[in-house]
C-alpha cells in the first residue's frame, strides 16, 4: 500500500465518526431511536428501485440493521420481524433483518435459514446467512448439509476454461467464523474427512470468537457485540474506552490471523487488538509496534502510535524519526539502492505527518517537504518540556 493509500486509511481509522448515530451508549439504548431507524430503512429499501429511470434516491445502507441490533440486542426483535423476509439477499435491508433475528436467538428466523439452505432457496445466500449468524448452532447446520452432500456426484461442474464446486460457499461460510478451519495448501480444505476431523477436535469450542458475553460493563458489552457482529472498527473504541477489563478478550483476538508475523496490519481484527492493548498499556504490545516503525511496515506502526496517542507514543516515532536503526532486521530492504531512498522518504513523512496532530507546539515546518533535521532538532531543545496532545478518544464505530 502507497503512502497515499495509507494517508487515506489514517483518515478513515482515525477520525472517529460513529455511522448514523448508531454508536454504543454510555447508558441504556434508546430502543425507540434505534426502532424508528430500522423502520425507516425498511421503508427506503422498498422506495428504492435501482432499474427505475425515474428514481434519484440512494440506496439505503443495510448495515444500518446490524447496527442497530447490535445495539439494541433482543429489544429490537419486534421491529426486525416487522421488515424480515425469507429468501433474500443478505445485503438487504429485509434479509439482514432475518439474519440478525436469527443472531439474537430468533427459533423461527434460524430455522427459515437453515431451511433455506436445504432446500437451496433464496439464491445460494443461506451460507452466507449462517456465517453471519456465526453461532454454533449455524456450525451444525452447515456441516450437516455439507456432510450430506460433499459427495454428491454434481458437486464440480467443468464448464470449460473454469471450474466450479457447489460446495464452496458452505465451506467459505464455515471458514470465516470458526476456530482454525482446516486448511490445504494454503486454502481452506474442501475435504469432508479433514472437517469431520476438525469437528472432532474444535466440537467443544468451535468459534473463532465471541466475547461480548465476557465483560460486565454494559458499555463494554456493546462495543464487543458490534465486534461480534462484524464491525472491527469497535476494536480501537474498546482500548480507547480505558477499561483494562477488555485486555483478556482483546489477547483472544491476537490469536487471530497469521501468527508467524509478530504485528498485523491496523486493518485487521489482530493488528486492531494489538493497538488497542498496547493504548491500555501492555507493554510488550507496545514494544512490537516500536519495532514495528523500523521495518518496512512502518506506515502501519505510525498509524498504530497515532491512535495510541500521548507522550510515550511521539516518543517513539521521535526516536525513530533519528533513523538509527531503521530496517536494521531488513538488510535486503536496506541495502536496496533502488528503493530503500523512497522506503525512508515515506517513514520520515509519515512520522512528520502524525506529529504535527500530537505535539502541542510544534516546530514551523511550513513551505517544506523534508523537515526531518528540524524535528530533531526540535526535540533536542525540548525533549524535557515538550507536550503533547491527550491521546484520541473519539468513537470509531
């Protein structure tokens, strides 16, 4: 990803704006607010006609369900099963509705899903319904169906230049909410042996995660189950709340994704969580995103420092603004005459960018592209007076 490209995220992950009032509450939901949203997008879905040559509005955001469900929990069901319908795409307003009916403990929603998918109605989205649902009770349903018919001898279809399995949204669905689905050659296995096998073992605890039920603060509860619900943002809005009570599930979700790398990227679940322990003070998070700012994924260790933000954070990227032991652990990185001048160019830039929002008063940078000899200096001269702005504490989801 290019500077720009990241310059973009920063804005995007930073800049803290809660989508359409639907941010967890510091106190109980307000259920009416939260019906009357979900009563409108019901009605601007149906408003909403993209073939229609006269129509001018927009289509409505069907997140807005998730959201506001993931907020309100059981005491929005009424008005879901006023708008849910069977058979739908899960990217509608009334079928994100059956889905999340179905998240909160709805029998018949679950159930019209898993009919669905038996009977292969509603256009082959019932798998991408229960991956959605990701309980485990939508585990058993997708294995049992894809039990029944891994075998089936129209499963692969050759249809020329290309290939298809009739079974790959099941196991799509599956992979992407349970623990450590198997894999084969690097994707996920399409074997039924290799999931009865991993069924064997993971029966007992077969989710990837699912952690709102383990913290007691209502405030806190609301943030994981919007993490639970698909938005990660709430991740960085779970370190940012304070409450070291989040750390243990926050350490669950650094389990997730390539464990081989010791940092992920800001844009994932893991790379999320270890922010947001390192904002609420695990040090030895804290030291990897240090580390993190000398290699050549800097531009993430810069966004991570900005969201942790305060003194201990401009610090660091001070230190590494010096240049002393970047790409050190790299020295095929380093000693590339080609491309280690424009690797260094977008550290130094990116470090200046995120200063200049973090210190208190800053050096006067103005007119100039290259301001790294003047930052130094800066900090020589007020390394032991310098202040800087409070950490950010605006929601992000």
């Amino acid at each position: 990803m290019n500077a720009r490209m990241r310059g973009l995220l920063i804005v995007a992950l930073l800049s803290g704006a809660p989508a359409l009032g639907q941010s967890c509450p510091r106190g109980e939901p307000d259920i009416g607010k939260l019906n009357a949203k979900v009563a409108q997008a019901a009605r601007q879905f149906e408003q909403y006609f993209p073939n229609d040559p006269d129509n001018s509005g927009p289509p409505v955001d069907s997140t807005i369900i998730y959201r506001a469900a993931a907020v309100g929990g059981k005491a929005i069901i009424p008005a879901l099963r006023r708008i849910a319908k069977r058979g739908m795409d899960p990217g509608t307003v009334p079928g994100e509705a059956q889905v999340a009916l179905a998240k909160l403990g709805d029998r018949a929603a679950f159930d019209e899903i898993a009919h669905e998918l038996e009977w292969r109605e509603g256009n082959g989205y019932a798998a991408q319904k229960l991956g959605q649902v990701a309980s485990v009770e939508a585990v058993r349903v997708l294995l049992t169906y894809f039990f029944a018919h891994a075998a089936d001898p129209d499963r692969f279809q050759s249809h020329g230049d290309y290939g298809s399995d009739s079974m790959v949204g099941v196991v799509e669905a599956l992979a992407s909410f349970v623990r450590n689905p198997p894999s084969l050659g690097g994707s996920v296995s399409g074997d039924a042996k290799d999931w009865a096998a991993w069924w064997d073992h993971n029966k007992g605890n077969p989710l990837a995660f699912s952690f709102s039920g383990s913290l007691r603060n209502p405030f806190l509860q609301c943030l994981a189950r919007k993490v639970d619900w698909g938005f990660p943002d709430a991740i960085l809005d779970l370190g940012t709340a304070g409450n070291p009570e989040v750390m243990p599930a926050l350490k669950n979700l650094t389990q997730l994704g390539d464990q081989r790398v010791r940092v992920s990227g800001i844009e994932t679940i893991r790379g999320r969580a270890q922010a947001a322990l390192a904002k609420l003070g695990d040090g030895e998070e804290f030291q990897a995103i240090v580390r993190e700012l000398e290699s050549p994924g800097s531009l993430d260790g810069v966004l991570k420092m900005q969201y942790i933000g305060g003194r201990r954070a401009a610090e660091a990227m001070l230190e590494s603004l010096k240049g002393a032991k970047f790409l050190d652990d790299f020295p095929d990185w380093k000693y590339d005459g080609k491309n280690a001048p424009g690797i260094l160019f977008d550290h130094d830039e990116a470090i200046e960018n995120a200063l200049i929002k973090m210190v208190v008063s800053p050096p006067d940078t103005t007119g100039e592209q290259r301001n790294k000899g003047k930052w130094l200096a800066w900090w020589a001269q007020n390394r032991n007076t310098a202040q800087f702005a409070p950490p950010p504490v605006a929601l992000h989801e």
